[in-house]
C-alpha cells in the first residue's frame, strides 16, 4: 500500500470534528460512555446539583467546555496547567484528543517530549460522545 493511500485511508477513519472546536460526538453514546469516567470524575453543578455522582480523584467536570485547562478547583499536574497558561480552553475535539492519550496530547500541545498528564487511563473509543455529552450538561452560554 503506497503511503498516500495509507493517508487517504487514515484520514477516513479519522473522528471527525469542526474547525470550531464542536465534535459531531453523540451526547446520548456519550452519557453512556461517561460510566467509565464516574470512577474518578463527577458532574456537579456550581449550585450543588448533582448531575452524575461519581468519584472525586479527578476533577469535577461541570463546565469544562469552555473553560481553561487546569483552572478549576482541583490540585492538577504542572504540564496541565502549563498547558492552560499556554492558552488550552477546551472545547469538544481537544477535550476528546485529550482523553484518547493525555500524556501524547499534553506533549504535542506543549511541544514536550517530558510532559506528563496525572491522567492515566486511555478512554480508546468515545471521547468525541463524552465531550458532546459533557456540553451537553454544562452552563448554557
């Protein structure tokens, strides 16, 4: 297979997502998916609303659309917030290409070979669906 038909092929099989930061994820896969993330991560409204109870070794997820990497009430890693001084907001496709592989997402972003994300599980498949669903039950702007 010559090289730019292996391109080609790739680029087909690549998740999709608009030039404005808006994946074409599906909310409701994306709730579906949000299980393996409730171990670590919950969605918790500013006034206290529990949108999806879950564990507390991650931050809470209430609003991260939109809002500058490593600026929420959490203790995160220093290449996270490096990365969010270095102007990272998330939006829905950097949200999924960060959690498809953190460490290689906050090495590129930075242009770090050493970064480091305290994030370590790899969500494979489905981040585009959990970006769209954690837009989904964020602050409406």
């Amino acid at each position: 297979m010559t090289r730019t038909f292996a391109a080609i092929l790739a680029l087909g099989f690549a998740a999709p997502a608009f030039a404005d930061g808006h994946s074409t994820g599906d909310a409701a896969a994306g709730e579906k998916t949000f299980n393996k993330c409730k171990s670590c991560h919950m969605i918790e409204t500013d006034a206290g609303e529990v949108i999806v109870k879950g564990g507390k070794t991650g931050p809470n997820l209430y609003g991260v659309i939109g809002r500058q990497a490593g600026t929420a009430d959490f203790r995160y890693g220093d290449d996270l917030v490096a990365a969010g001084e270095a102007g990272l907001v998330w939006d829905e496709t950097t949200l999924a290409e960060y959690t498809a592989d953190p460490r290689a997402f906050l090495r590129t972003y930075l242009d770090d070979s050493k970064a480091k994300s305290r994030m370590a599980f790899k969500l494979k498949t489905g981040g585009e669906d959990v970006a769209a669903y954690l837009a989904s039950v964020g602050p409406q702007s």
